[in-house]
C-alpha cells in the first residue's frame, strides 16, 4: 500500500502486482476479483520517480510512483521477495 500525505487528508493506494490488461467487455471491468498475487517488498529508487516492488509469486516490478502504473515486469523469481537492496554506485 502506498500512502500519499502531501494534502490535508491522506490517501491510500493499492500497489499493483501485474501489467495493466484490456478488458474485453464491460461485464469484466465491473468484476472485483482476489488478487493472485500481493506486494511483500517495495524500495524507492532514489529520486522517487520508481518503486521497486517484489511480490509473492517471486516477480519483480518497476511501478511508476506518479502514476502508480507497472511498467516492467522484470524477473520471475524462484521464490518470494522478501527484501529489496539497492546500492548507491551500482556496486555490491
């Protein structure tokens, strides 16, 4: 969940865990299903303009923090994430 406290009253955001899909018909727009899958881990990269999220079916994501859209689905693990480190110069 993403928590945005720049306004008066803060808002809640559900982060996403698939590439956004087309519905091919209205009846599935309206339809609220169980996620398949939840967001266990979530790093900002250092400007703030990504998030970098591991989920429990062991993908990796890059979700854009403006817009709160997936826009890579990187790698599929081969289990969960459970942690996320990022190193400064790209070493380590």
């Amino acid at each position: 969940m993403l928590v945005d406290l720049h306004a008066a009253a803060s808002k809640r955001y559900i982060l996403p865990t698939t590439l956004p899909t087309l519905s091919t018909s209205e009846q599935d727009a309206l339809q609220v299903k169980k996620p398949a899958e939840y967001t266990l881990v979530a790093v900002f990269d250092r400007a703030g303009s990504y998030i970098y999220t591991g989920t429990s079916k062991g993908h990796f994501n890059v979700i854009d923090a403006e817009t709160r859209e997936v826009l890579h689905l990187i790698v599929k693990l081969t289990a969960q994430a459970s942690q996320i480190v990022s190193s400064l110069h790209g070493r380590n």
